[in-house]
C-alpha cells in the first residue's frame, strides 16, 4: 500500500545518461584544466622567452591558436623565423579569419626572404579585413618593398582614407619615393580635394618647403581660412622657412617691424611676427599709457634685480634681404636704472644666430627719450633677422639690475646694398 513502485526499466535509461553527463563534466573539466595550464605556460613563455614553455603549451593545447602564436612570438624573439613561420601558420589555420595572425606570418615570411608568401599571407589578412586600414597599410608597405609602386599606393591611399592618422605617412612616403619631386608626389597621393590637398601643404610646411606651399595653396578651391594660414605659416617659421611664411600671412605687403610702436597687445612665446617675451618675464613688461614718445602708448619695463646678462627679455623677428644694409632706430627713457651689465639691443641672423650688429648701452640713471640707431647687414643667405633686448656682461657675479626703462618707436630701413663676399 502506499506509493507506486516504478518499472525496473525506467532506471536503465536513465542510468545511462547520468553515466554520461558523470563522463562529460569529467571531459569538461580535464580540457579546462588542461586549457589553464596551457595558459600558464604561455605567459610564462612570453615572460622569460622560453620556448620550453611554449613548446608545453602547444602540446597541452594542440587546437589552441593562442598557444601556437605565443610559441611563434618567442621564437621570432630567438631569431628562429623559420620555426615561427611553422607556427603562425598553424595558428592561422586554427583561426583564419584573423587578420593580425595573418599580418604576422607576413611580416615573418618576409624576414625569412620569402616576399610572395608573405604577400600570400597579407592577402588573407585584406580578404578578412577588407575595411581597415592596418591590412592595407601592411600590404602597401610590402608591395613598396617589393617595388611594385603603383599597387602599393592603391593601398596605402585606401589605408589612410579609412583611418587619416596615416596621412602624414601616406604623403612621406611618397616624397621619399619620389625624391622630393613635388609632380610625381602629387601623382602618387592622386590628390581629389581640398582637405588632401592641404594635408600634402601642411606636411610642406613642416618641412620647410616654402615655395611649394605657396604654390599648392594657390591650388586649392576654397582660399585657406585665417586659421589654416596661421598654423602653416608658424609651421614655415619653425622650418625657418620665413619669406614664405611672412608672405602666406601678408601676401605682397613689403616686410617691416609689426607693433613697432607698442600700440597692440604684446604675444607670449608664440613663434610668430611679432614681439615676442617669455612667461618667465612677462610681470615685467606694461603697457604703459602715460610715458610716450609718440603714439598713445610705449613699453614699460621693470626690474628688480634678477635679469641674466645674455638672456632675451623681448624679442621680435622680421623679415629681411639678403646681403642688404640696414639701420634700426628706437627710443627709450630710462629711470633709476642701476647696473653695471647696461641693456642694449641686439641683431642676430635668424637662420644660423649669427650676431649682426648692435646698439650703444641703454643710458643709466634717470634720462629723457633718447633715440639710439645702429647699422648691420644680412649674409648672402639671410630671410630673416631677429632683434633682442638683452643685457652686456659683467664685471662681477652677480650682477643685479634695478630701475625702470620704456621703449617706443622702432624702425628699419634699408640704407644700401652690401658689396659681394
């Protein structure tokens, strides 16, 4: 009485089937056992560049991509691409749908000498990631070594179309391919718009090559926007391309001193056309409004001490021609200035920091404006000069400076043409 017994052959079936689901966590959790250990001994591998590690790992875990391609990378690491080549294409038939095993054998191949295997292989890579840029820049870069320049562009345009990162190294490779020959550059790129236009311009710029900017600038559809000319005109100034930056920036206006009479703000560290001072000592220059000698403002500056001989407090470059004389006239006024390293202004070369010329010593004491001129002539490869406000050396060290000085009209002109050196 009571419960109702169940037939003897309900439990054979069901007997079975807990023996092999007993079986298969069995299975399960030796292969994920084996599969840890395996990991194990791959990061040992790639921490000490065992390759007895590596060897385990693949052995452990034969159907393991990641095993092969960690027992590859220690081999390449040993200077054995030939066994690393054996074991990345394992790897990438385990998983071949991944284009980075694939660039890998490549690049492998190819340090073994055996350049069409590894465009075999980047072919695979390009065919599975036909859309990024990595596979097209790999296999361009290949075929450029390969010689086959036409087909490698073809790649490399797409490459930086799909990420612009690799602009900058689209367009050198092309100027090196082409010997810096600016037409062959430009068939290279096969330039379709503005925005590939002004990459190739800018990467000009950096280099200093000034006559081309301007003369791809002109090619452009749309006139560059004030932002555009003064980003590639700082860029030809730190090239010390100057000529070209001053006329990207004022076109045929004839160069001369900008802010020479102090009635505009004053520029921080900027390279530039202008006056430039440092952060450092910017708390000692004003715009003073009250002491002038023209104009309704000068340049006021205070020291209390501390201003090296030799380091610039002002400074401002322009451009000039070469193997021309010029005189350069200012005002200043001075007011219990004390020091034995009087100021002065001096003239450099801009290219070379060749010294051209400078002024007398500023007066000491408490003086009236006083104008001071000097004459100095450019080198035969002069573009620009750079005048600085600086002070002489001392006698003694240290060497303080206390007072006030102000500065107002400044001018250049040309007096006459050198003679030949």
């Amino acid at each position: 009485m009571g419960g109702h017994a169940f037939p003897f052959e309900f439990f054979v079936p069901l007997r079975g089937l807990l023996i092999l689901a007993i079986a298969l966590c069995l299975f399960l959790i030796q292969a994920s056992a084996r599969f840890g250990v395996s990991r194990i001994f791959t990061r040992y591998a790639l921490a000490t560049n065992s390759i007895e590690g590596a060897n385990e790992a693949a052995q452990l875990t034969p159907s393991d991509p990641e095993a092969h391609r960690a027992r590859a990378t220690v081999l390449n690491r040993l200077q054995k691409p030939d066994e690393a080549a054996k074991s990345l294409e394992t790897a990438a038939a385990l998983r071949y749908r991944d284009d980075y095993l694939w660039i890998e054998l490549g690049n492998t191949r190819e340090e073994l000498g055996d350049t069409e295997g590894s465009l075999a292989a980047l072919d695979q890579a390009v065919r599975w990631a036909p859309h990024y840029a990595h596979t097209r820049w790999q296999r361009g870069n290949l075929l450029l070594r390969m010689g086959r320049a036409n087909d490698a562009f073809t790649d490399l345009r797409t490459a930086a179309v799909a990420n612009p990162r690799y602009a900058p190294n689209l367009i050198d490779l092309a100027w090196g391919i082409s010997r810096n020959d600016l037409k062959t550059t430009e068939s290279l790129l096969d330039i379709k718009n503005d925005n590939e236009r002004l990459a190739l311009i800018r990467y000009l710029a950096r280099n200093g090559k000034g006559r081309e900017v301007l003369d791809q600038a002109r090619l452009l559809n749309t006139p560059l926007s004030t932002e555009n000319k003064t980003e590639l005109a700082r860029l030809l100034f730190n090239a010390k391309a100057f000529m070209e930056a001053y006329a990207l920036l004022h076109g045929a206006q004839q160069p001369s001193l900008v802010n020479a009479g102090f009635e505009d703000p004053l520029v921080l560290n900027e390279s530039s056309f202008d006056w430039i001072i440092s952060p450092q000592q910017k708390n000692r220059l004003a715009i003073d409004v009250s002491e002038k000698l023209s104009g309704a403002k000068s340049l006021q500056i205070n020291l209390d001490g501390d201003w090296p001989p030799g380091t610039p407090l002002l400074s401002q470059t322009f451009v000039v021609d070469p193997n021309i004389s010029y005189r350069l006239s200012f005002a200043v006024k001075t007011k219990d200035l004390v020091t034995g390293g009087p100021p002065l202004i001096v003239a450099y070369d801009a290219t070379n920091n060749q010294l051209l010329g400078k002024s007398d010593n500023f007066p000491t004491a408490t003086t009236p404006w006083t104008t001071l001129n000097f004459d100095f002539t450019t080198l035969p490869t002069s573009q620009a000069a750079v005048i600085r406000l600086q002070r002489n050396n001392c006698d003694s060290s240290p060497c303080p400076i206390f007072g006030t000085l102000w500065l107002d009209e400044f001018s250049i002109e040309q007096t006459k043409v050198a003679s030949k050196r």
